[in-house]
C-alpha cells in the first residue's frame, strides 16, 4: 500500500498568480492524483483563500516555528516561507510522505513529482543539488565557492563554513521527505 502523500506549496497575495499556476500544472499533469495537496497561506485575501480552498486539501496558516526575532530584517511571509517548509509534518499532520514546490514552479509530468516522492519513500530524504553553468552569471566577480563561504559565514564558524562551502548547494525550492526521516529535525535545529 502506498504512503499517505501531500505536495505542499505557500502563497501570500503577491504569489497568488503564480500559486495558481503551480496548482493549475499539478492538475493538468495528475487529475487523478494519489497524494493530497496543500497550501501555506502566508497572507492570501479572503478571495484567494476561497479559491485555493477549492482546489487543495488543506489550506493551512502556519504558526511560527521560531520566535519572530530572528527575522527582524526579513518581511515576515518570507522568513515564515522559509522556515515552515522545516516542520511540514507539524503543520500538515497524518502524512507519510512530504513533497515541497515553490510556488513559482511548474510540474510538466506526473512522473516528477512521483519521482521525488518514491525516492523519499525509499531513502528518507529527496533533494536536488542547485547547480548548472549558467548560474555563474549570479555571482559576479566572484567565485562560487568565495559566494558559498560568504553566505555560510554568516551563519556558522569558519572551519564549518568551509567544509560546507565546499558542498553543492541544495536546491529546497522542490525535495520530498518522509515524515520519519531524521532530517526535518536536524532542519529545524540548524535553522533555530
């Protein structure tokens, strides 16, 4: 018997167009689906509500995860995007199986999305790294390895930052997890 499965995207107002879309491609690829679908809301208006209402499962407002503190300088939608993804299962509960796509994604196949979901279901944890030629253009004058340092120093010691840096980074935009993987709490202990 397959798991319990839920794809799971956000939307504030400003993302709604693009929320839509996303929803619009997982129901043309997947009219008769085998997971659920649910959303984040992180500030849709009444109307938008209604209208996601009618095409997910759930349609979830998040609480805070960590103390709003720690995001002083970010717009709250968007550090609450980024932390919620990390505790999935406490705010979609009763699944076993969890797969996230950013709301300015697009699902071409079904054969994607079962991709990354029969991979989490066997190894835990489904990500992809975030590299390709054509990303040399983000990074200025600088290195990609001299942009991962700088970043991972903002957050951790020197000597993790390297070691991290010298890493692929990991594209958290599309991954899938089962609820028992051990890495949303590692996720949420490193984020806290």
């Amino acid at each position: 018997m397959r798991s319990r499965t839920i794809v799971v995207t956000a939307s504030d107002e400003k993302f709604f167009p693009l929320a839509s879309e996303l929803l619009s491609s997982i129901e043309a690829a997947a009219p008769t689906r085998s997971f659920d679908v649910g959303v984040l809301d992180l500030g849709l208006s009444p109307q938008s509500r209604v209208i996601v209402a009618r095409r997910a499962a759930h349609v979830v407002t998040p609480q805070w995860d960590y103390p709003l503190t720690m995001f002083r300088d970010a717009p709250a939608n968007i550090a609450q995007n980024i932390t919620a993804r990390a505790h999935l299962p406490r705010h979609f509960p009763g699944y076993d199986t969890y797969m996230w796509i950013d709301a300015d994604a697009w699902v071409q196949r079904l054969e994607g999305i079962e991709l990354y979901i029969s991979a989490a279901e066997q190894f835990g944890f489904t990500v992809t790294p975030e590299c390709d030629r054509s990303y040399a253009e983000f990074y200025g004058s600088m290195s990609v390895l001299d942009y991962r340092l700088g970043a991972y120093r903002l957050c951790f010691n020197d000597d993790l930052a390297m070691k991290l840096a010298l890493f692929p980074t990991i594209n958290a935009g599309v991954f899938a997890a089962r609820r028992d993987a051990p890495h949303w709490q590692r996720w949420s202990e490193v984020l806290g």
